[in-house]
C-alpha cells in the first residue's frame, strides 16, 4: 500500500519488473541461486475503455486555439498531432525540432515532484525515444512562437533563464507540469467542451491513426510503447471496431446484388 491506498496492478508490475531484473543480476554474479519472483503470479491489468474526444471536438478545439496566446496554441496542437506524453512536450528543447525536414524528436521529459520541484529525465522506455513528421503549417507555428520566445528573452534581459526549452514561464524557466493542466481545463470550461484531461489527447490520437487504418505496429511506435501488445490491450475496443468496417468494407466491395456464389458443380 502506498499513503494507505492499495497498489494499482500496473504499479504492482512496474516493481515486480525492477525487483526481479535485480534478483536476476544476482543470480547471474552468485550471490543467489534462483530469481523468486518468477514464482509470482502477477495481477491482471483491467484495461478500460478511454475518454477521447471526436474528430469534430478536435476540429473545434484546433479554431478555437487560434485566438488564444501563441504557447498553449503550439502545445495543444503539438499534442494533437502528435500523442506525445505531458512529460514529454515539456521535455521538448529547440535542438529537438528540426526546421528543414519537419520532424521533431523527443528525447527525455520533465517531471515534478513535491520535494524537489522540476527535474528533468530520461523517457519512459528506450522506444519512447522516437522522431515524428509534422505537417508544414505545424511547423510555421512554431516559427512564429520560437520567434516570440525570443523576443522574450531580449526583454528579459538578465532575467532569462536560457534552457532551450520550448514551453517556458515569463522568464525562462521551464514550466511547472500542472500549468497546461489548469489552463486547458479553464479553457474547456469558457467554450462549453467536455474536459477529460490532458492525456485524453494521446488517446484520441491513437483512435484516429486506428480508424484510418494505420497497422498497430505504426500506431505503437508514434506512441512509443515499448511493445506492441501494451498499444493491443489498451485499445483493443477500438482495433475490434476497426477490424468490423473491414469485414464491411469487403462485404461491400464483394456485393453482387441478388447475385449468390453458388457451390461448385451446382
């Protein structure tokens, strides 16, 4: 139990992974004669169904940001073409987006904790290190904030605390991880849009890649899973959907109208 709250399966899993890569470091030098935690039965993870929001809520919520300060307009549009993790939009330095090919990379991400503040850290998994094409008009938005962000820094002066982050306070400083947040879920409330969080953004991504029949291994590594079967579990409802317009789509392409294949020799 964790402050008296029982454990999540998937915290229970993340532990059991790193208790046991270490039993089984010392099994490999000696020092013990078998890994205990192969014996474990691990629970099952329970997988629910995601809150996403429609292409036409997307659709909205892009017009909307148009007239809303230029950096929450870069990040949400950032995370609506992209999946990428809170942790790892904040993470984002200048060095990690690449002008001419229209790619940006992400490479660690930027964290918070109650007793030390802001820090920054590897990704989640090595596969969560990954590069993904934005489409131009994405990439001359984020000209124009690169531009501002500038702009910034000279009328700070002294004051500019020079990181090579993209999302920065006043001064520089690399932004607090509950900021986009806040301003998301006040934004939600003046435009009368259903707020289900930030990393709804994430899986709405990965909805719309699924429904216009983009293979699961694609769709696993813009996410950056470590393996396929985590993206497989975590929306099997919608791979189950999609797989069902298959069958229709052939249906309909096989149709012959009254037509019936009639058996062999018939």
């Amino acid at each position: 139990m964790l402050n008296g709250d029982p454990l999540s399966p998937k915290t229970i899993r993340h532990y059991h992974s790193f208790i046991s890569e270490v039993f089984t470091y010392g099994e490999r030098m000696g020092v013990v004669s078998e890994n205990p935690c192969e014996k474990v039965i691990l629970p099952k993870i329970h997988y629910t169904e995601k809150q996403i929001y429609t292409s036409d809520d997307i659709q909205r919520i892009l017009v909307l940001l148009e007239t809303e300060p230029l950096q929450f307009r870069v990040f949400f549009t950032l995370m609506i073409y992209s999946g990428f993790r809170r942790g790892e939009m904040l993470g984002l330095e200048w060095k990690d987006v690449d002008f001419e090919n229209n790619i940006i990379s992400i490479r660690r991400t930027s964290n918070y904790l109650k007793q030390i503040g802001t820090y920054t850290d590897t990704t989640k998994t090595k596969r969560s290190q990954r590069t993904l094409k934005f489409p131009e008009q994405i990439m001359e938005i984020l000209k124009l904030y690169k531009e501002e962000q500038d702009n910034q820094a000279l009328q700070c002066g002294d004051k500019w605390i020079d990181n090579d982050r993209l999302f920065v306070k006043w001064n520089g400083e690399a932004m607090y991880n509950g900021i986009p947040y806040s301003w998301f879920k006040r934004f939600c409330g003046r435009n009368n849009i259903p707020f289900h969080g930030i990393h709804s953004f994430r899986h709405t991504f990965a909805s719309l890649l699924v429904n216009q029949g983009v293979d699961i291994v694609t769709v696993s590594g813009a996410l950056g899973h470590s393996v396929v079967s985590t993206t497989s579990n975590i929306y099997c409802h919608m791979l189950d959907e999609a797989r069902a317009k298959v069958t229709e789509a052939i249906t309909a392409a096989l149709d012959f109208g009254d037509k019936k294949i009639k058996p062999k020799g018939a």
